[in-house]
C-alpha cells in the first residue's frame, strides 16, 4: 500500500507547487478542496480527489472531513495550505493525533500568528522591532502614515466573540489612511466584519521572508526570500522574487521561531526600511507560502522536506539552496501593471506605465521562470486562466 498525504487546495499556486514536489518522489497526494475547479485538481501530480465540505460554510464540518481521511491507514500526513488549515489542525489537534504525525505548530503558536496585535507584542518583548501597533479605537494620532490592518488571519469564534463555532470568515482587505485623514473608525470595523482591526505606522523598504520548516522548536530547513515586486505598486503578494541569504533577518526570524516552540512550516516576513536599514517584523504565516515554488526551483523542497520529517527521514534533506534564483506569478505582473493603471495609493510614489511595463518586461526576459507555467503539467495553468476569466465576467 502507498503512503499518502491530505493537500488541502484552493486556488493558491502554493497547491500545485506542493504536488509536483510530493508525487514524483513517491508520496500519494490525496487533494482535498470544496471547489472542482481549483487548478490544483486539474494537476498530473493530483493522484486523487476528494470534494469536502467549506470551511467558510462550516469550519467544523471541514474539520470532521479531514479527520476522516486521515483514519484512512494509508494517510500519514495533512499539509497545511492555508490559515484556516493551519487553525482546524492546531484547535482540533487531539482529533487528529490518533491518526498521523503532527506537523504542525501548537494552538498557542497559531494564535500568535494570526493576532497581529498579540505577534507584535511579543515579537517587541523578544527585541524585535515591529512597526507600532494599535488598535483602531485606541489611535488618537492619525498624523502619520498608516495602515489598518485585519487584526486577525481568519476569524472564528476563538478571535472574535459574535461568530458561532462552525462559522469561519476569511481575512479582509487592509486599507491606506492618507496622512492627518482620520477615518470613519464605525465603517471601518464594518468592514472587517465587525472586529477591531489593527492599526501600524508604514515603513517603506524591501520586503524579505524567512522560510523555515521546524521539527518541535529546531530548525530542520530555512531559506530567504527577497520580494522584487508586488500585485500592487505599494506592494502586497509577492509576483517577482528572488532567493537571497542576509544572516541579520535570519537571526531574528529564527529568534522569533524558537521563542514559539515552532513546530512545522512557517514563512516570517520583514520589511528593511529603506533609511534606516533596519528590519521590522511584519507577520508570520503558519503554513505553506504562496511562492514556495521559489524555494522549490532553488533546491529548498519544503513540501517534500515536511514529508521526509514527517516521516522520521530528516537526514534525507538537502541542505542549502542556490541565491540568485527568481522567479514569477504571471498574473501577478498582469495585476500589478492593472494597479499602476487604476489604482492610487496614499503615501505611495506611483511609477509611471512605461516605467512599469519596462521593468516588468525585461525582468521576465532575464528570469523566465513562472509558478503555474510548466509544459510537463500545463492543465493548472490553463485551469487557472479560465478561472479568472470566469470570474472577471
């Protein structure tokens, strides 16, 4: 009997990333998604399919769906894609435990994680300069400049008190407040679905993130990641990036990790303010990152590396990765070209459009490497495509 693993999926590329780093090696990829028409379902690399319940319709009945696959005596191991992964297998752990590993960090760690006001705390008590937070109806000072932020990664009823135990709402939109504008604090919380987001002083600089699979609070496999562009022109999602080595934000990063006990896959990410030089802590993302087909292409195969831990095979791991590799989310660049067009970001310096197709241009030129595009596995690309034009209509 084959060795399987529970893949969680959505329409990130992370998915399809994580599946052709698994199945060539041998691992049994069992994809589990509410939605048919996630890219990843489409993937050679996809051995088997299993439509399960929303976690935004009923987070318990998601839950009670992954507990069940993983009785199965082939599964060993669930791969946490998303934060409403990394919170049901971190909440719910003793359903779990009588079934496969766990490989993923404790419940007191996710919290941190996906409570920016709890993470900037205690990344500031460890000596960790994080940008200064507040909550929004704590500011009195909107003479800066700033941003507000979802407090929380997702909400559940464990974040917020007005949701029921099987009710999960995904992460709101952060918005830009223009320097000694002070905004409809009431509209804002709307918003965010009725929670009291966050508010932090903007640092502009690039964007760094700390890679890392832990094994019970040691790291096993790190990596660093320099954002060269985002879907945004004031940033966002990486869509062009590139593997670098800084030994100062990996000492903070790995600080911040092993004060949490990390257990699992974890991505910290840094802004290094463009003055100063400095770094700030952003935020932590408890799961797989979406570009980890980066790391992938670099030699860091942490889809595969989760597996090999899982499986007590930890001194099969690769060490090291190869600097300078880059890489790019194609329709990421389509929507950054789309934000220099229309959008128009307080605070932010707008690069002209023929700047902006230039660098984009000749930056696909030097580094023709894409996370969806691949011509042994072409149908998540194209699934993908027909996806966006499905929902532009």
């Amino acid at each position: 009997m084959w060795k399987s693993i529970i893949v969680p999926a959505n329409q990130s590329v992370s998915v399809v990333a994580s599946l052709r780093s698994l199945s060539p090696e041998g691992v049994h990829t069992v994809v589990v998604s509410e939605d048919e028409t996630v890219p990843a379902f489409a993937s050679k690399y996809a051995d088997e399919t299993v439509v399960v319940p929303s976690p935004h319709e009923d987070v318990i009945a998601y839950k009670d769906a992954l507990v069940s696959l993983s009785m199965r005596p082939d599964v060993e191991a669930i791969l946490p894609i998303r934060e409403e992964d990394a919170y049901v297998l971190s909440r719910y752990v003793e359903d779990f435990k009588p079934h496969v590993e766990i490989g993923w960090p404790s419940f007191d760690a996710v919290r941190v994680a996906q409570d920016g006001y709890r993470l900037a705390t205690v990344a500031e008590d460890i000596g960790l300069r994080v940008p200064k937070t507040e909550l929004l109806t704590d500011v009195t000072d909107w003479d800066r400049e700033l941003i507000v932020k979802p407090r929380y990664g997702i909400l559940t009823h464990d974040y917020v008190d007005h949701l029921e135990a099987t009710e999960c709402e995904g992460r709101q939109r952060p918005e830009y407040i223009p320097r000694g504008v002070s905004p409809d604090v009431d509209r804002l919380i709307e918003d965010m679905l009725g929670h009291v987001p966050v508010v932090q002083e903007c640092h502009w600089g690039e964007e760094y993130s700390f890679r890392a699979l832990y094994d019970h609070g040691e790291p096993v496999k790190t990596s660093l990641r320099r954002q060269l562009r985002g879907k945004t022109y004031a940033g966002g999602m990486s869509v062009f990036r590139e593997m670098t080595h800084d030994p100062a934000v990996e000492e903070l990063a790995e600080s911040l990790l092993t004060h949490l006990e990390w257990n699992g896959l974890a991505s910290v990410q840094f802004i290094k303010e463009r003055e100063t030089g400095e770094f700030y802590l952003l935020e932590i993302n408890p799961r797989v990152w979406a570009s980890v087909n980066l790391d992938i292409r670099a030699g860091a195969t942490y889809p595969y590396d989760y597996w090999l831990t899982n499986q007590g095979r930890k001194d099969e791991i690769r060490p090291g990765y190869e600097e300078g590799v880059a890489t790019h989310l194609l329709v990421g660049e389509l929507q950054y070209l789309r934000s220099v067009l229309v959008d128009d970001f307080p605070n932010v310096d707008k690069p002209s459009m023929r700047e902006a197709f230039v660098d984009v241009a000749s930056s696909v030129y030097q580094h023709p490497h894409f996370d969806y595009i691949s011509f042994d596995d072409p149908k998540p690309f194209a699934r993908g495509v027909l996806n966006t034009l499905f929902s532009a209509s």
